[in-house]
C-alpha cells in the first residue's frame, strides 16, 4: 500500500468515526502527503467532501468502512387494504394531495450513494442476510447531484415479455423468483430485467420522490396525483385497466400522502383456488419444524402451487385437511400461499360425501389449462 492510497483510506475512516491509525500518526502522514502532493485533490479539499473510496476500501481490506455510511433499512411492509369498504373508510374524506402507483411485484433493492457517487447495492434485509447485488450496477445512475448519504429504493423485477424467455433458457416457474436467477446469472439476465425507484431517503426534504428520482435517471413506477377520494377511485380504474397493458407485474396500487396503503381491489383482488390435499411433508428451521401440506399441484397465471403451509399438526385437525379432502387457498401479497379456513370448510361441507367427485372436478378443471 503506498502513502497516497493509505492516506485516502486514513482520511476516509476518519471521516467515518472509524480511525485506522492514532491521530499523531494521521497528523504526520497529512502534513507529507500535502507537501509531496500539494495539487492531488484529496491534499486540497476537506476530507467531509471525499467520494467514497469503494474500489480501495475493498482492495485493501476495509469493506465495513463502505457500510459505515449506507443508510440503515427502516423499509416496512405497509398495510393492505383489500376490499373497497376498507379503501373507502381509510380516503372517503381524504382533502390532501395524495401519490397513487403501480406496486410492483419483484424483488427490494436498495442502492447507497455517498457525496453522489454510488457505493453499495444490496437486496433488502438486516446486514446479515441482505445479498450484495452489485451486479445490476450497470442499469443504475453511477452518479446523483446529491451530497452526503442517499438510500435510493427500488424493485426489481422480470417483465411480462421476458418471463418466456426465463422459462425457456433457465427452467423458472415463477416471475418473481426469476428475479433471484437473474441476479445469480448478471452476465446473461441485465437485459432481461428491469429496475424501478419507489423510494428515496436523503438529508434534504423530498416532496415530489417520484420527479426527483426521474431527475437522477432512475425508471420509476407509472404513478399519478389525487386530491379527493373520487379522483382516487378514478384513478384505481384506470391503473386497474391498464395493469395487463403495463407490461410489468404488479401486486396492487400505492397510496402515499399523510400515511401509506397497499391498494388489492379491482384488478388485484386475490382470487380463491381450489384443490385437494395428497399428503404432508415437513421442512426444518433452525427453531422450529414446518408442516406443510401437499396439494393437488394447481397451475397459477406465472407459477404452480404444490404445497400449502399448514403451520402445525393443530390447524391440520381443525380444518380436516385429510388426504383426499378439499382445500381452498389465496396468494397473499408476497407470493405466498396460505390456506383460506373460512372457505375451506365451506367445500369440504358443499362436497361431503362426493369427495371423489370433486377431486376428478378439479383434475380436469387443471388438465384444462394446459
């Protein structure tokens, strides 16, 4: 390591609050590298006003000084509104302005910038399960007109007409989790993905997310502008109109203005599908033991569903879920199946005692479909 880089990597982790070395020993090495390099822009400016470092932070051993500046992840699910009495209750006297936007049905990403340049990208989770996802960096502005720390939040997703494309060249059956075998395969899947900002964290006060995001030449999701409950419902049809149009998944609509909703009417409202259980198997966590159930494999409009949570023997017994009996079930907002109790037991009381016949109704309904 020469004296200008351990210098660049001395003034960057004392910006940090991370000292490498005693202040004695940074004061001596300061005073050289401004008498040697006086024209080097790290001699000349505040060290407050340095770019990141990454690729010598990384090269010399000090990844964790990079994580010292990204912005911590205060993402959080937001509610779920799910039938237009909920929607109606929560904006029927809504007088304020109000984002309304497509939500799309991908995966979290999250980009760090610091002093404009962009230093990390990672999918969302704690520091210890988010996965480094660097290697979308091309599709990414490389530089932001914005100073100090800036957490940039996106979704990545595969759109509709690349989704064959997945199926074909890697075997995925599900649009979503195509996501995760184009982040393992950069080199062949960037073309193949897009990646829209929805979010933005920084120290100034943002009022318009959606035209400064755009300002940066990030893609962002379709959105619009409402100002009462009417618009909103206007608004809702039309999104709701055009969701098949869009060409991108989606999983419901984004209200954002005094508090943040998920919208799941119209065209998101979660269907009910029907099968019946073959059996049960059981996956192993680090805590706790997982008992699912095994379905008559349903064919969904990007996936197949073949297993069902059952969460434990208990809820088994309660909902009667022997082999052979029926069972109804909804995909929640993350892709995942959960059994739907209220019309399981309605099923199983319209079809007791024609069991076989409601099986060979729900085979052919599946042979159906292909």
């Amino acid at each position: 390591m020469t004296d200008i880089v351990k210098y660049i990597i001395a003034r960057w982790a004392y910006s940090v609050g991370q000292p490498i070395m005693t202040d004695a020993e940074y004061t001596v090495l300061d005073r050289a590298m401004k008498a040697k390099y006086p024209q080097n822009p790290y001699c000349k400016r505040s060290w407050s006003s340095d770019p990141c470092p990454v690729a010598l932070l990384k090269e010399f051993g000090y990844p964790s000084l990079i994580k010292a500046v990204v912005l911590s992840d205060k993402t959080e699910s937001i509610q779920s509104l799910n039938s237009l009495i909920e929607v109606r209750t929560a904006y029927e006297a809504m007088h304020a302005k109000h984002s309304v936007s497509y939500k799309i049905d991908g995966w979290n990403i999250q980009a760090s910038y610091y002093n404009g340049e962009l230093i990390n990208i990672q999918t969302r989770g704690r520091a210890s399960d988010a996965m480094d996802a660097s290697a979308v960096a091309p599709l990414l502005p490389k530089q932001i007109p914005e100073m100090g720390r800036v957490l940039v939040v996106m979704e990545c997703s595969v759109p509709d007409a690349e989704f064959a494309w997945f199926k074909e060249t890697f075997g995925v059956t599900s649009q979503r989790g195509a996501v995760s075998t184009a982040l393992a395969n950069p080199e062949k899947c960037l073309s193949h993905i897009a990646i829209h900002a929805h979010g933005v964290r920084c120290s100034n006060r943002v009022s318009d997310k959606f035209d400064l995001l755009k300002s940066w030449g990030f893609q962002v999701p379709m959105y619009a502008w409402v100002q009462n409950y009417q618009e909103l419902m206007d608004q809702v049809k039309a999104f709701s109109d055009y969701k098949e149009q869009y060409g991108v998944p989606t999983d419901g609509l984004v209200v954002e203005g005094e508090s943040t909703n998920a919208l799941r009417i119209c065209a998101w409202e979660e269907p009910i599908y029907r099968s019946f259980v073959t059996g049960y198997a059981e996956s192993y966590g680090p805590h706790s033991i997982a008992v699912q159930c095994t379905i008559y494999p349903i064919k969904l409009p990007n996936s197949v569903q073949r297993q069902l949570p059952a969460t434990n023997l208990s809820r088994i017994l309660s909902l009667s879920l022997r082999p052979g009996y029926p069972v109804a079930f909804r995909i929640a907002s993350s892709s995942i199946a959960d059994i739907d109790e209220e019309s399981t037991r309605l099923l199983q009381k319209e079809w007791a005692g024609r069991e076989d016949t409601y099986r060979h109704m729900v085979q052919m309904n599946e042979a159906i479909k292909y």
